[in-house]
C-alpha cells in the first residue's frame, strides 16, 4: 500500500468543545468511523501479518479444546507494531485528547491487541485505575491523577455481540471497596455522581475508537457462537498523567527510543511497573 508521512490516520486532528465537555460529563467520548478508510485498511493489513496472529487464527477446533478452548488472542504490551499501528500513538488527534484531558505532563503507559472469536465469554463491569485498587504510598498519592484508555475497533462491533458497556458518570464516583457496578445501577451513588447512573450498550462500526476515563465502569458483552462476524479485534493504548508507573506501564522498548521525536520521547521517560516499586502494600477487594 504506497503511503506517505503526510497520509492521515484519523478524519480529523482535534475534538470539538461539546466532545470534551460529554468527556468530563460522561467519562469517555465515542468517535464512530474516525479512522480513514485508508489507514484502516493498512491497520488491519498489519495485524493480520502478525504471526502469532495467523497462528491463533489457523488452529483447528481440536486444537482449541485440548488447550482449554481457547477464544480470545491477547498480547500486552503491544510492541511489534507496524507503520500504521505505531501512529496510533501520537497521532494528532489523540495528541489534542490528550493534552485537553490530561494537560502536558502525560505518559504513555502500555498497550494490548485482543482478538475475541465467537463464544468468547462476557467481561463484566470494572474500572482499571490501579491507583485506587492498592493501598500503598505511591498509589494513595496518584489516585487522583488521570489514566486514559483509547480503544480501537479496527471491525467494529454491533449491540450484543462483543459490544462495549459503559456507566456514564461512573468516574464521578470515588471507586471505593463498597461502590460495585450493582450498586450503581440500583441508585445507591446517583446522589455522588450528580445523575441518574444506567448502562448504556455502544454499537460502532469499523475504525472506530473511544476515548475512555479509566476510572468509569465498562465492561464487554459476550460473543455469540452464532455471530456474523467471525472475530472482534480490539487495540488499546493507554495515558496517564506524569508521575510513579501505574500497574502495567510497560518497559519501553530499545528501538522506540531510538527513533523517537522528542515529543516522543517525553511520552517514554519514565520507570516502568515493578511490584517491588510499588511496595507490598495491601490490595482491596475490587481490584482487577
């Protein structure tokens, strides 16, 4: 596919106002079809080309079952990335995102590819900001600070099958060991969020993403055995505000440094996760 540096890989570079105010008010943005059709062709070229991926893929039935059945490929961190792939990161409009919602002091956490076949299991409602799941030093003095998920739907989904849930304004609720998605959905901290809480099921089409405040609750429906489509792929790069690593924040691979801007490399200086870091503090009951 000829490509060039100035081919873009989203249809716009910048959110609107009404989008980072639906931010703030709802804890994610969605952002159907944003990938251009050519990007996106390329996106799904190279993740085909993965290897591992092709194996996964090409296993027979019999395979799956003697390995436990196996119906979701996953792989964090994501580092063999391609021409398009690597973009995704700093790409214009996550930049702008990023800066809108976090400010200037960002890192560049982790990242993961999924691929779930038909079958694969229900996720069930959580959060993923570590910080507030541990109870050590460095984690009760970054609980406030942002850590930011963006999700690609290279194929996109439909409502029900693999589809992403989410509990606008959830993240306006401080996720303590006695707030759980029930609790939530019955009521019990819609006087905390300043708003009726309800889960709402997405459906996007293919190349999309969502712009997700880690600290709402999410979750992923099951995908049924009999779904037209035959997998769900699934990116995910995360952010978080300048500070100690959260849980995961990846070492950074020798070449990434190599052939970073200094922008990029801004993004890259910093510790990666060890437990030993984080100290042997206590872990609450919701962590995941």
């Amino acid at each position: 596919m000829a490509v060039t540096e100035i081919t873009p890989i989203f249809r716009r570079d910048v959110p609107s106002a009404a989008e980072i105010a639906a931010f703030h008010r709802d804890g994610y943005i969605a952002f159907p079809e944003i990938i251009t059709a050519t990007a996106l062709a390329g996106l799904i070229e190279e993740i085909h080309r993965h290897e591992p991926i092709q194996a996964f893929l090409a296993m027979p039935e019999e395979e799956r079952r003697a390995q436990g059945h196996p119906l979701v490929y996953f792989v964090r961190p994501w580092n063999n990335r391609g021409y398009w792939s690597d973009r995704l990161i700093d790409a214009p409009l996550v930049t702008a995102l990023l800066h809108a919602t976090l400010g200037p002091a960002y890192h560049f956490c982790h990242s993961s590819m999924n691929l779930a076949l038909r079958g694969a299991a229900r996720l069930e409602f959580h959060q993923d900001h570590h910080h507030w799941f541990h109870q050590n030093p460095v984690n009760l003095a970054e609980r406030e600070k942002g850590y930011i998920q963006v999700l690609y739907y290279p194929n996109g989904f439909v409502r029900g099958d693999r589809s992403l849930c989410v509990i606008p304004g959830s993240h306006h609720v401080a996720p303590t060991p006695e707030v759980t998605p029930e609790g939530l959905l019955r009521g019990e901290f819609n006087a905390q969020a300043g708003r009726e809480l309800a889960a709402v099921e997405l459906e996007l089409p293919p190349g999309s993403m969502v712009y997700l405040n880690a600290r709402t609750f999410h979750g992923v429906s099951a995908k049924p055995v009999d779904s037209p489509q035959a997998y769900r792929l699934f990116l995910i790069d995360i952010f978080k505000e300048a500070g100690p690593p959260h849980r995961y924040t990846q070492e950074i691979p020798p070449e990434w440094l190599e052939r970073a801007t200094p922008e990029r490399k801004r993004m890259f200086t910093r510790a990666a996760y060890t437990p030993d870091g984080w100290g042997q503090g206590t872990v609450c009951g919701v962590c995941r």
